[in-house]
C-alpha cells in the first residue's frame, strides 16, 4: 500500500497542511479501511452488512428510476 502524504507549501500554516493531508486520507479511503479493520467483524455480521448495502444501493437505484 502505496503511502499518502503532503508537502508543507512556502508560508502555509499547520492548520491548512493538516486539512490538505485528511482530504488526501479520506480521497484514497484509508479512514475507512482502519475504521473497518479496526475490531474483527463475523463473517456472517459482513455478509449481512453486505447484504444490506446491497438491497441501499437497489432502493436508491429504483428511487431514481422511479422519478
């Protein structure tokens, strides 16, 4: 896994570089991949969180037919 970071710009303060680095974070989805490998999930709680996403995605999908 390739590792993200920012370079600190001439006359940039802490406070942009550290906005900077946690849209680079959130862009290549490593928040999300610590918040989910963070505790260990059954394989049958995954396949029901799947499944759920699944059947989101298919409403949302319908939704937007519908209109």
């Amino acid at each position: 896994m390739p590792v993200s970071g920012v370079r600190l710009r001439e006359g940039e303060s802490f406070d942009s570089l550290l906005k900077r680095f946690r849209k680079v974070l959130a862009k290549d989805g490593i928040l999300q991949e610590v918040k989910r490998t963070q505790f260990y999930e059954k394989p049958s709680e995954k396949r029901k969180k799947e499944l759920m996403a699944a059947r989101r995605r298919l409403l949302r999908k319908l939704k937007r037919m519908e209109e």
